[in-house]
C-alpha cells in the first residue's frame, strides 16, 4: 500500500505542474513517463487477476470483473476487456509478463500477444509467445502482430481437423449466416456467423442479459448465452408461464418444499426466486384438492407505467450499473409479497436481473435514496467483512 500510495501522490504532482517549454525536453519526459506507466500497468494487471479469480466483486454487488472495471476504475468497455484479458492470459505468458513488468516491452505489445493466445492450449501459447516476442524484437508493429497472431490460430484450426474461419470472416465480416439442424432428441444445432452490425446488435441486447446471475451462478458463459438467447425468443416473463405449486407459508419464509404440476419438487428458496419475478395467483383448495377460488394480485407493471420508467431511467438504478433500462426489470422498491406493497409508479424502478435478484437477496447491503427528479438509486454497500484501506493524510492532503 506504501508503494501505490508513493506511485498516486507522484502522479498528482506530475498532473498538477504545468508540461515545461522546451519540446526537446518533453519528448523524454513522455517516453519515460510511457515506460513508466506500462510497468504500472503490469502492477495492474496482478491485481485484477487476484480480484478476478476470487470473485470478489460479486460480494461487492457486481455481476462481473468487467462491470467493476467500468463502473470503479473508468475504463471504456474495449480498455476493460482488453485489462481481463491481461489479467487472465500474464501467468501463461512467462516472457511476456517479465519484459513487461521490467519495462522492456510496451502495454500494447502484451495486450496484442494476450488478446491473441486467448483460445490456445498451453503448449501452442508458449510456441505463439515466443513467435510473437520475436516478431516485436525484429521492429514489427503491434497490428501487424495482431495479424500474425490471427493467422496462427487459422493454422492451428487446420492442424486440429477444427472448423476453419468461415470466408465470410476473411472477407471482412461481410455476410451473416446462421444455420440451424434438429436434432434426434428434439434439440436443435446452432452455427453461424455475425458481421460487425449484427454482432453489435447481439451484444448489445445479449450481453447483459449473459452475465452471472450471482455469486451461485456457476454456468459458463455459453450457457448464459444459451439463457438470454432463449429468454429474448420467448419475450422474457410476459410470454412464460410455470405452474408451481406451494404452500403460503413456503412463500413467507417456511421450509417446505413447493412442486410443479408433474410432481417435480423444488427447495423452498428456489420457489421464493421463482415467486420474485413472476405473477401470483393465490388458488384455494378444498378437501381433496379441488380448486374452489382462483384470485389475482397485480404484479407486474402496466405498459405505460413502464414506458415512464423507462423515460426516468436510462440505466439499472444501481449507481454505477450501465445495463440500459429497455433491458432491465420492473423492480419494486420496497418489495413485493404477495401483493402486500402497491404496483405504484412511485414505488417502482427499473432494475437489471443480476441486481434485482442481488437485492432480494442482500437487503442490508442496499441503500435507497430518492432524487429530486423522483428516481430512486440504489447504492451497494461494502460487504461487512470488507476491510477498507485509506489513503494516508498525507496524500489526502496532496
């Protein structure tokens, strides 16, 4: 912490003095403020990797290492991705990491080598490393290091009987094509191919709606993709409908298990999620489990109300979260059981899934305010075992 704090009261100083006349002078001073700030971005990179195989941002209320890169550290989406990728790929890039970290080699020369090992095994990362290295030691550009690398996963491809990349690919993403084949158990096979429009439309409408929906959720992001892909055909909750089965005391905190109509138990918390993000209709049973009254209580908000939320809220009412609100949920402020707190304008706010299940689930660690534009924000409070490091006064003061 002495270190980082010595590296941040340097760089307030430097930031505050006005850059001298002279540009012979300025020349040094940028190349080695560069240098100097690409070995602090190797400082970086290790902590991002602590943090990222820990999965301590989700204790902190965010749904990935990225998110957290955004929203606490600034970083634009590309800058964020590219960091991950540092974070993740440093410990497989032996030479890369220690020419970095000693200054010998720029941050945009091991972003390149990082971003183009991703999808190697270990043995062809080390091979590629060293082509790569030797690529950058005899002067070439970080583009046409880029390109190298590409051309060394199409070779690998071949080498593996893989898929080679399509020629819509090598034509500059030109056409899009999905194919799609049934399968013998009823399933369905899906390949394709985006160009750079379409695939902008798909992350931003699929990406949020991938990301982990906690810290339980221990699907890989293929099957997060598969989820959201599923979750946009069917139109979300308006178009789905699951009959469970409970008693109301399960949905008021009990432990008894609910059931689908096929017999299919499920866990009692399981049944409060499912309850938390759709509609419930109360349905009385007389003796012998004959239906003898079907209510309703409103749940969901109606259109309008919702096209007034999304005028109010352009993101997730969670300070810092950037998922738009066209692709968030209805959340009720207070909560909702069983149609105890009102479906009013006021106490509505659009919330993403990851958050909106966040808060049901850590309803101490959310703090609510209300703007003078009516807007509710939802602050995370640190977890309670978070230690908290300051900054000396010394480098307050600075």
């Amino acid at each position: 912490m002495e270190l980082v704090n010595a590296a941040s009261a340097i760089a307030a100083e430097l930031a505050r003095r006005n850059p001298p006349g002279s540009a012979v002078a300025c020349i040094q001073f940028a190349e080695s403020l560069a240098a100097a700030g690409d070995m602090q971005e190797a400082a970086l990179a290790g902590f991002v990797g602590v943090v990222d195989a820990g999965r301590e941002v989700q204790r902190w209320g965010f749904p990935s290492t990225r998110a957290w890169l955004r929203s606490r550290l600034g970083m634009r989406e590309a800058r964020a991705k590219e960091r991950l990728t540092l974070a993740r790929q440093r410990h497989r890039l032996t030479d890369v990491s220690r020419r970095w970290a000693t200054g010998e080699l720029s941050v945009g020369y091991a972003a390149t080598i990082a971003d183009a090992v991703t999808r190697l095994d270990d043995a062809d990362c080390r091979v590629a490393e060293n082509i790569l290295l030797g690529m950058v030691d005899q002067g070439c550009s970080a583009g046409k290091v880029a390109s190298f690398g590409r051309r060394i996963r199409d070779v690998i491809s071949e080498r593996d009987g893989s898929e080679p990349v399509p020629e819509d690919a090598r034509r500059g993403y030109e056409h899009s094509w999905i194919d799609s084949t049934r399968s013998l158990d009823g399933g369905r096979y899906i390949k394709g191919w985006l160009n750079a429009e379409d695939a902008a439309i798909w992350d931003g409408t699929l990406g949020p709606l991938a990301k982990p929906a906690g810290t339980d959720d221990r699907r890989v992001l293929s099957e997060r993709m598969a989820a959201a892909v599923t979750s946009v055909l069917s139109g979300g909750h308006k178009a789905t409908k699951v009959t469970v089965i409970c008693d109301l005391d399960t949905l008021t905190g009990g432990t008894a298990p609910a059931r689908l109509t096929d017999g299919t138990p499920i866990p009692a918390e399981q049944a409060r999620r499912i309850a938390m993000a759709a509609g419930v209709s109360p349905l009385l049973l007389g003796k012998g489990y004959l239906p003898l009254y079907l209510g309703h209580r409103v749940r969901f908000a109606t259109g309008a109300q919702r096209q007034v939320l999304e005028s109010l809220y352009s993101t997730c009412a969670v300070r810092g979260c950037e998922v738009p609100g066209t692709l968030c949920e209805v959340d009720h402020v207070h909560g909702w059981a069983l149609g105890r707190s009102p479906t009013d304008i006021d106490q509505l706010a659009l919330c993403c899934g990851f958050h909106n299940r966040w808060k049901h689930a850590n309803p101490t660690r959310i703090r609510i305010v209300r703007g003078p534009d009516g807007r509710h924000i939802y602050r995370v409070a640190a977890p309670p075992d978070a230690v908290i490091v300051r900054p000396p006064p010394w480098l307050q003061a600075a």
